[in-house]
C-alpha cells in the first residue's frame, strides 16, 4: 500500500509547495481519491453535497464518500498551508454527527483521520500523517481508506484498536513525566532492594540508605524520546543554579495554551524556537510569564534539551491547545523542551507592579535577561521569585 499512498499523497505535496489555494485543493483532493479506487461519475466522491437536515436547516460537507449508495465517511477540506485549529476539528465532528458517521478526515497541511466513539464528548484523533512519500502511517491510511480494501467494519474495527494504542502510549507517557518529575525518590526507591541484595554481605540496609541520601539523581531526556538517569553530588552545583548557561524571558498566553496544566500532568512542555527564543539552549534557565490571564511571571524553567525535530511525542499536548494542535510536523521547525524548577504567585511579578517600577514595558515579549541591559530586570525577578502572595 505504500505505492499507492505515494500516488496519492504525491500531488498534495507539490500543491503544498505551491501553497496552491483551497479551490484547487478540493478539486485536486477529489482527483487524488480516484486514484484510490473511488469514483466522481457513479457518485461515491460527493462534492459540496447538500444535505437537508429537519424541515428548514441543511449542512453542506466538502467532501462525502459513498460506496454502493451508502455514506461512508465525509472529508473537511483547508488550504494546503492552513494550521488545524479547533474550529475545524468541531466542524468535521459536526458533520460526522449529523450523517451519523464514525469517521471524517481532515487534508489540510497534514491528513488526520478522527473516530467519534459512541458516548464520547469529542471526535478522537486516531491517524496523522504529513504530506510526504513513504509514510508508514500513510500506507496505512491506504490499506483502510482505497475503495479496494475498504470495509466499514474494518475501518471501525482499525479505529478502536487505535484508540486503544494511544491510551496505552499516554499511560507510558504518564509514567515517563513521573520519572522525570520524581526521579530522585524514585530512583533511590529502585536502588535500596537492588543495591542491598547484591552487597547485603557486606553492608547491612540502613548503611546503604544512607550512602544513597548523599546522593541526589535526575531524569534526563535524552534527545526526545529517551531517558537516563544520573546520580549528582548534593554539593554540586545544579543547572538550575548554575550560571553558565544563558537565562530568558519567555512570554506565553494561558488562552491558548495552558502550561501550567501540562507541567502539572506531564513535567514538561515542548516550545517551538521563534522570533526571539532562535538561540535558547540545552542548559539554559528561563522565567516564564503569563501574558493572560495572570499577566505575571509564573514560573522557572529549565532547559533539558533544544533544537528538536517534530516528534509524533509531542502530540500528547495537543489536549492543552485552544486551537487543538499544540504542535506541527513541519520539517522546518524546531523545538526545546523545558522542565519547571519553581513555581510563584509573587505579586511584586506581576506585570503592573514591574512596569510602574519602569524594568519592563507594556506588552512584555521573549527577552534575553543575560544581556547586560536587563541586569537589574533579572535582580529584580531572582529577588522576588520565591516570595509568596500574602
């Protein structure tokens, strides 16, 4: 099937380079699919139906999908250089609801196919796959969707076996953020049973307890998808303290992604390096401030790794993103990944606070506090950070 997604995802790409327009688009979608076994002529490829829905109301999808005179699945079509947001995920679901069908796929950018559960609050996202040749997840796509090999009950069946993979995957990822998160009870927690085994002979448990609380360990991800662990001297000095790296202000908006949220359930957050963040580094110490609602720095980052690649990992943030995507599979972009130190609800941070006392402007952005012209902003933000609000 891999031949057959290269044949169909082929023109998408090109006409994605091209940035070609949502017109086009759909009439080049509606082409591709013949290549997939469907058909214009016999009305299986259903452009812009009109369907009536009650006695005064109707909905129009761009794309519907019948096989012997049945309505299969419908397609919500976007420019190829169109970013998925919420809207349209809550527009196919409309769609997928009103025909009473299971599956819709978004062409956009990127293919996704969503599966609506019976009783779930929300259409699911259960296959992903970027506008490139040989895809895995695109032969997969193929196999399930060409007019050939499809079934209904397969596809269904193929769904929840998804679903089932991904919950599965976000319990793993549960688990990785603890570890990150608690590594140092974990690890000495793991150690104690292990290390009194195997040297019992010599040395009796609470010994080796001992000889482990001097010690103090971290989790570290290790590029994007792997951890280690180290143990580090409590007298040496931690990165969170340590002032060779280069230390940041980086501004986000708790409307369109909520941070905190993720911090609280993951122990991480992914950030695309743009304007202003091009040069945070693996290392570096960033304090990060809530433009709304809070408009206060609320916490204190470390960075663990940068300059990633788009990773499908990081798509588990995806539940946090008011527009429904958090990140892209763009090649060109990059990612760091930071991991909180601190948190503070510190008045003296707040935004009005710190701009009547002239250290920063009215609308605060990504700031590089290393700088020797933001000295006194930095001082300022170290002084007061551990405070709490009375």
């Amino acid at each position: 099937m891999q031949t057959k997604w290269n044949q169909f995802v082929y023109l998408l790409r090109e006409a994605k380079k091209k940035d070609m327009d949502e017109s086009g688009y759909h009439s080049l979608i509606e082409q591709q699919l013949q290549l997939m076994g469907w058909f214009l002529f016999n009305g299986e490829i259903c452009h812009k139906p009109t369907i009536h829905i009650g006695n005064n109301n109707h909905i129009q999808p761009d794309i519907l999908l019948k096989k012997d005179g049945e309505e299969e699945f419908v397609i919500e079509v976007k420019r190829p250089s169109h970013k998925l947001v919420r809207k349209d995920v809550e527009q196919l679901q409309s769609y997928m609801r009103q025909l009473k069908l299971s599956v819709g796929i978004y062409v956009g950018e990127h293919i996704e196919v969503f599966y609506d559960m019976a009783g779930s609050k929300d259409a699911v996202s259960v296959l992903k796959m970027p506008l490139e040749l040989d895809c895995d997840a695109g032969a997969a796509f193929a196999d399930q969707f060409s007019k050939e090999s499809y079934d209904r009950a397969r596809v269904l069946k193929f769904c929840k076996e998804r679903v089932a993979e991904i919950e599965h995957q976000e319990k793993l990822n549960q688990i990785k953020a603890r570890l990150v998160s608690q590594a140092d009870e974990q690890i000495r927690e793991a150690l104690l049973p292990y290390l009194t085994t195997k040297y019992g002979s010599d040395f009796v448990q609470e010994e080796i307890a001992v000889m482990l609380s001097s010690l103090s360990f971290e989790a570290v991800q290790n590029g994007v998808g792997h951890i280690h662990a180290k143990p580090r001297s409590q007298t040496t000095q931690s990165p969170a303290s340590s002032n060779n790296g280069n230390v940041w202000l980086i501004c986000y908006d708790s409307s369109y992604f909520k941070v905190a949220d993720c911090f609280k359930k993951y122990g991480q957050v992914y950030w695309t390096h743009k304007a202003g963040v091009q040069n945070v580094r693996k290392g570096d110490i960033a304090y990060l401030y809530a433009s709304r609602p809070e408009s206060a720095i609320r916490f204190k980052v470390e960075v663990v790794a940068s300059q990633l690649p788009y990773s499908p990992e990081m798509d588990v943030e995806d539940e946090f993103a008011a527009t429904g995507s958090a990140n892209s599979n763009d090649t060109d972009r990059k990612y760091f990944l930071v991991r909180p130190i601190a948190e503070t609800d510190s008045q003296a941070l707040k935004h009005a606070v710190m701009h009547q006392k002239g250290l920063i402007g009215k609308r605060p952005s990504a700031t590089k506090l290393s700088k020797p012209e933001y000295k006194k902003l930095r001082e300022y933000i170290e002084q007061h950070f551990g405070e709490t609000a009375d």
